[in-house]
C-alpha cells in the first residue's frame, strides 16, 4: 500500500503554500513504483481530496496505460469498527481487465468511551486563568448538548461538544481533541490516540508526545487496510 502525502489536497491544508506542488507530485512515484515492478494489485489512500486535483485524471490515465484496472472508493474507518471517524479515499488497482467489486461489510461503529481513561492524569480547571474565550464557549456549548463529560475540539469545524458513545472525529497529526470532566479538562493522551487509531496496546509509540501524536494522525487505521486486502483477495 502507498500514502503519497495529503497536505497539497486536504481541506485542512489551510492557504495554498508554495511546497504543496512537491507534496502533490510524489503520487507520481506510485505510478514509477508500478512500473518497475508491476505487482499483481496495489492500494493507495489518501483524502477524499485527492479525486479532485487537477492531475488526478492523468495519473489515473497513467496506472491504465500499465494495465492497472482502478476502482476508487471511500470509506470511514468508523464503519469498520474503529472509534474514530476517519473518512479516506482508497484506490484499488488491479492488473485486469476490469476493475474489481469488493464486498467490504459495514461493522457497528465503537464509542470514544472505549478508549477515554478518566484516571489518567494532566487535567487541568477549565476556567484557569488565560483559557481561550473560543475554547470556553465551545465547552459550554458542549455541556448544554452532552452533560458534563465530552470531548471537544480545539481547531477544525466542531462548534460544541462530541458524545462520548459516538466515534471521535479524525486524529489528526497534533494535539486536535480535548477530553471534558466537570469542571477539569485534558487533551487526549498518546495512549488514547493509539486506541482511536485501532493500534493494539503493545504498538510502540516514540517516547516524545509530539512525534508520537504526528505519527498516528498520518497512520492508516490497520482495520481499514486488512478489510481491503481480505476483500481484494476474495475477489481475485
């Protein structure tokens, strides 16, 4: 499977930068990869965003005149059981004559309560001193809608609060969700994040906060990729 980099095409990516063409072109080296050694399939994701870039038809154009049938699809990782929302363009790439058909079943989507530790540490008041106005108006919006424990957000289009027996929204490569207690709060532990992404516990994450978050929110959610591959290979 190949990621080429998402930040040229997500929404997220905020104004356009002068190194986002550079991210964009290495999607070409799935096209090189192929060429040089024409695997029987190949699987890339990245955001839904991706279908909409300008070179997108060409580079679909490209992995054809290889003799790779393409079938793009998106999927949530939430519908494949992992407590998280986490929608994802997925292109299947096969050398026949036609694309595949994968029958991926939809599985009961995990709470966020799953995997919040309330016994964790780091919790801080919410009307200490210096706390955004921002951040206080989204906690008390999400206290009238969710009681006193949720989660929120602290960028990104969430307005309020997020129930704790749904999916959280997107992990994303730094410090996104905010775990509410009563009057104390905290952002999710490295843990917590592992957990959101369906890494098994023993998954060793670097020590450093920072680096480990970054690295989750580029993963890919392992049930994601196994229910691919174990459609793709019942469809072979």
């Amino acid at each position: 499977m190949d990621s080429p980099p998402c930040q040229g095409h997500t929404r997220a990516r905020g104004k356009e930068r002068p190194h986002h063409d550079a991210t964009r072109a290495t999607a070409w080296a799935v096209v090189s990869a192929a060429e040089m050694h024409r695997p029987p399939f190949l699987l890339v994701e990245n955001v839904p965003e991706f279908a909409q870039w300008q070179l997108y038809p060409a580079w679909c154009a490209a992995l054809s005149a290889l003799g790779y049938a393409l079938s793009p699809m998106i999927l949530d990782s939430a519908d494949l059981g992992v407590p998280q929302h986490r929608r994802r363009l997925f292109v299947v790439g096969t050398r026949s004559k036609h694309p595949v058909e994968l029958s991926i079943q939809q599985r009961e989507h995990v709470p966020a309560l799953s995997f919040v530790d309330f016994t964790a540490s780091n919790w801080t008041p919410i009307n200490r001193p210096g706390r955004s106005k921002n951040t206080l108006a989204r906690i008390e919006a999400g206290r009238r809608e969710h009681g006193d424990r949720f989660l929120t957000a602290y960028y990104g289009s969430e307005r309020g609060g997020r129930c704790l027996r749904r999916p959280i929204g997107t992990i994303t490569t730094r410090d996104r969700w905010a775990v509410i207690d009563g009057d104390r709060m905290r952002m999710l532990t490295r843990d917590e994040c592992r957990a959101a992404m369906a890494f098994p516990e023993h998954y060793r994450l670097p020590d450093n906060h920072r680096l480990a978050v970054h690295m989750l929110g580029n993963a890919v959610p392992p049930p994601m990729t196994r229910e691919i591959i174990t459609a793709l290979r019942k469809a072979a």
